[in-house]
C-alpha cells in the first residue's frame, strides 16, 4: 500500500518535470505559470475537505506505523505474554516522534513532487509558492508542523482564511499559498 501511495504522489514517470536519463525530458525545469494570471487561492471550504481525504490517507499511514512497531515488539521479545512488555518512556517518545515523521513525510513527498497530496488532487487545490514554482523543501516541512498547530488553536490559523486574501496563517509563516487549479480536460 505504501508503494502505491508513493507511486501516486511521485506520478509514477507521469510527471514530465521528473529527470530519467533516458527520457527526453531530461533536465527540464517546472512548468510555471504566470504572474499575470495568477490562479485563485483556494477557500476554507475546500481545503477542510481536501484534509478530511487526507486523514483517511493518514489514518491508513498510522495503521502501517503501528503495524510496523508491533511487528519490531514481536522480533525482539517474541509472542510469550506480549502484552506485558511494555516500551519505557523514551521509547515511547521516539516512538511518538516516528509517527509525526510518518505523517509529516506523506505531506513532504507530495508536496515535494506534485504540489498536491491525494485529498488536493481530488479538490483541484495545488500548493505553491506565490511566483507558481513548487514549495521548497524547507517550506513543505514547516508547511507540515505549523497547519497542525493552525487547527489546534481552535482553528484560529484556518478561520483566518476567511479574510480578504484567503491566506491562512501557516500560509503566511512559510511563504506558500494553496491555489485552484483549472479542470483538466
């Protein structure tokens, strides 16, 4: 299942930005477009539903992650009384810590590839920076840790989407912005 949520979010060789050497494609920069007719940033409404696809994708994520710690708790202590041995707190932080990389690394290759995770791409929403190019590498992780936070805080980040310029804040602290994009025809 991981593989094809990485082939998804990767293109799968469908995205002609991707360098193989032998393709004609090779060194080919981002398509941009341009500044003159920008695409309209994306409202709250759609962004909310784009996550609610998403957590699907993460809950599914966090299914693989603890089956992937149950399966390391069986190597190392077996199956006799299981339930007894229980990891000490600071497994249990790296554990935690394991999780969010999980979940955070979803967004990150995503975001990295396409500009879109699944949720995006089924709402037509793309992450981008504000010239049109794809968000760097250090946007996409802050992007990961600060939207969490922006909903944590009783939503104060997301309802800040309903002012005139639809930037919510996490939006704002990183440099990106969410944008429709046209349907594809």
């Amino acid at each position: 299942m991981n593989f094809l949520l990485i082939a998804h979010c990767t293109g799968f060789r469908q995205n002609p930005n991707m360098i193989h050497e032998d393709d004609d494609y090779f060194m080919t920069k981002p398509e941009t477009k341009p500044l003159n007719d920008p695409l309209p940033i994306a409202g709250i409404g759609r962004r909310l539903a784009a996550f609610i696809y998403d957590a699907f994708l993460l809950f599914a994520i966090t299914l693989a992650y603890g089956l992937l710690l149950l399966l390391i708790k069986v190597i190392f202590n077996g199956t006799d009384h299981l339930e007894d041995v229980q990891p000490g707190p600071v497994l249990q932080w790296l554990s935690f810590a394991g999780w969010i990389a999980a979940l955070i690394s979803y967004y990150y290759i995503c975001w990295r590839k396409q500009g879109q995770t699944l949720g995006m791409k089924s709402w037509r929403l793309k992450l981008q920076q504000p010239d049109g190019t794809l968000a760097s590498p250090e946007q996409c992780i802050k992007r990961s840790l600060l939207a969490p936070l922006s909903l944590a805080v009783f939503g104060l980040g997301y309802l800040r989407c309903l002012l005139p310029d639809r930037a919510c804040m996490h939006d704002l602290l990183t440099g990106t912005q969410v944008v429709v994009v046209a349907k594809e025809k």
